[in-house]
C-alpha cells in the first residue's frame, strides 16, 4: 500500500530544526499519507550550542510542503502544565481527530551532579517528561475509540544502558518517560491504543563536534552514526497497521552501537 496512513491525523512534537529527528518523523508520517500537525519551541533550540534552523520555522515548514490540508503547525512551550492539553486540543480541532501521537521533543542539560540546580531539575522533569505524560492524557480524553488503531509513541534515550554524567537532569527526566511505557501502555490497552519508546541512541542531528563524530564512528557496526530516517522508518512502522500486537515497549534503535568500546 503506497498510503499506509491515509486518512490518519498525527501529532509530532519537537519539529523545529531540518536536520532534527522530529522533521524526519514528520515527512515519513506524511509521506505515509498523515494528516501531520507539528509543533515546535524554536527558543530551545536558539538557546543551544547547535543554534535553531538557519531558515526558521518558515524553512522547516516549506520543506514538508508547506502549510495546507495535511500539514499545521503549532508553537509553544511544553513546560507551560495547560501546554500539552492545548497542543493536542488544537490537533483535533485543525484535523477533525488525532490517531497518533509522537512525543518526540526535550529539553537538553548539560548539568553534572557537581553543577546541577533545582532550576534545571524541575526544567527538564517538566519538559521531558511531565510533558510526556500530560500529552498521553490529553491524547486519550480526546481519541475517538471508533477510530482504530491509536498509537503513542515516546522517545527515550540511553540512560538505561550506561552512565550519562555530564547530562543528569536529562538522563533523570528521560528515565521517567521509559519507566513510564509500561505502565501508560496497560493504562490504554484496552480501548486498542498501543503505547511504545524508541532509544534512537546517538543520532547526528548536527549536535556532535567533528571531533566526536570521528571517535564515536568506529563504535558503529555500520560504520557510521545514527541517521534521523532511520528513527522515522522504525516509527513509521510502529504507528502501521503491522504494529498492533506490540505495547509498552522500549525499543532501542541503536544500530548495534557499542558503548563498551568508546573510551
């Protein structure tokens, strides 16, 4: 089937940077066929060393094809607690439903346990994953159970696999939110709602340094990092058809990335 998800409305969040995982989510979902309403914070992303798309919002949106039937978008912060319910609120509104729902934004840290604060403690819980879990609520008040198939995907990271020091209320906040899969899962299991995590482990988003980009590539079996099409092509089949009989898993997207052989 060319259109697997024709006549499917999805919600992606953290779609604000082209060569970002949020984007490669979204055109895959509309490639698919989906109705796609993304959402943005670009002051994040402006606030971080990798800095905010140099053609805005506007460049990111041209290049999913612009504003139009199939394709809105939304700006705001998913630290704002009525943040979540608003955004979704708005996907049924502008598309009539909302069958999916990727969690795919964050809050980046760069605190250790020698500089962390409570400022960033209670920043990345509220943006991580109390977002997370606020976005599953809103997403379940308002799903139309006669519309099969409902799909929430979240996106974790590593911190399950090894130490991640030097991004603690990231790795504590992220923790959270593949903790909580299983529980959300069960929570939305019986009306036919599948709740899954990806780990896409290191993916190159324009975030690692030349330097880190080097030394990490041999630790790759493929010879190379993680590419944000390959996170898209995994939720792509997650939120399919082919799917249905997989909930309250976490999924680590890894290509076979050894930690033990980075030093």
């Amino acid at each position: 089937m060319s259109n697997p998800l024709a006549g499917r409305v999805a919600l992606v969040t953290g779609v604000s940077r082209r060569p970002g995982i949020g984007f490669a989510i979204a055109r895959r979902l509309l490639a698919d066929g989906a109705s796609v309403l993304i959402h943005s914070f670009s002051e994040h992303d402006a606030q971080q060393p990798w800095g905010a798309d140099p053609g805005g919002m506007s460049a990111v949106i041209e290049e999913l094809g612009g504003v139009g039937q199939r394709l809105q978008h939304i700006d705001v912060d998913l630290g704002n607690p009525d943040a979540p319910g608003h955004v979704v609120a708005h996907a049924v509104k502008t598309f009539g439903a909302l069958d999916i729902l990727v969690v795919n934004h964050a809050h980046s840290s760069d605190q250790s346990l020698e500089t962390v604060t409570p400022g960033e403690l209670d920043r990345a819980w509220a943006v991580n994953a109390r977002a997370a879990v606020l976005l599953a609520q809103a997403f379940s008040e308002r799903h139309d159970d006669a519309r099969p198939g409902g799909r929430v995907v979240l996106l974790t990271s590593g911190q399950h696999l090894a130490p991640m020091p030097k991004e603690l209320p990231y790795a504590i906040s992220k923790g959270a939110v593949h903790q909580a899969t299983r529980t959300l899962a069960d929570a939305l299991a019986d009306r036919g709602i599948t709740v899954n995590a990806i780990n896409p482990g290191p993916v190159d988003t324009g975030w690692p340094s030349a330097e880190l980009r080097e030394r990490l590539r041999p630790a790759f079996p493929g010879g190379r990092w993680g590419r944000p099409e390959d996170i898209a092509a995994i939720v792509g089949w997650i939120v399919s058809e082919d799917s249905a009989w997989m909930t309250g898993q976490v999924i680590n997207a890894e290509g076979g990335f050894r930690r033990q052989s980075v030093g």
